[in-house]
C-alpha cells in the first residue's frame, strides 16, 4: 500500500512505516492567509474529511501533521477523536520524524 503525504499547500512525498506497510500523512498547515479561528475550523474540516476517507478505504492508520504550536488544534483533533471515534486510538507520531507533539497517529479500530 502507498501513501502519500498531503498538505494544504500541495506537497505529496510517500512514506512506509516500520512494518513496510504505507501510512498515509496529512499535513493541516496552511498556507499564509489564515488565522485563528477561522484557520482551527479549516484545518478541523479537512481532518473529518481526511479521517472519513481513510475509514471508507479500510485504512488502518493515518498520521495528522498539525505543528506544535499552542496545541489548539493538536486538543481539538484529540476531542473529536475520543468523542466521534471511542474505538479508534490516538498517539503522539513517532518523535524522531515528527518531533515533540507534532503529529498525531491514529488507529482505526472497526
């Protein structure tokens, strides 16, 4: 399986994990232009929409890129996830690709 890194700003790269299997990546940046709340509910929409399709495929596990920053976004993808998906699990993405608190792996559990 392939994935394909993909951000709002249009980058792809592919990436395997440590099992040989493809995880896909999702990079919530944005480009220049947007700000506070307006920026959280952009980049919110596209993860719901992200994490639907990734279900819909079968996949079993997605990588969100969201940044360190202040951890808004970062507590607002985890709120979702425990509220609207009880049964999938979520963890900070490996440290040394995405570094403290950059991105969140998530589980899909069926």
């Amino acid at each position: 399986m392939t994935i394909f890194h993909i951000s709002m700003k249009g980058n792809r790269t592919k990436r395997e994990n440590s099992a040989g299997m493809g995880t896909r990546e999702v990079d919530l940046h944005l480009s220049s232009g947007y700000s506070g709340r307006d920026a959280v509910e952009r980049q919110l929409a596209r993860f719901r929409g992200e994490l639907e399709s990734a279900v819909r495929r079968g996949d079993r596990e997605i990588i969100f890129i969201h940044g360190v920053g202040s951890g808004r976004l970062r507590e607002e993808i985890r709120k979702i996830l425990s509220h609207d998906y009880p049964s999938f699990i979520c963890q900070d993405a490996p440290f040394s690709r995405y570094g403290y608190g950059g991105a969140t792996l998530v589980t899909i559990k069926r």
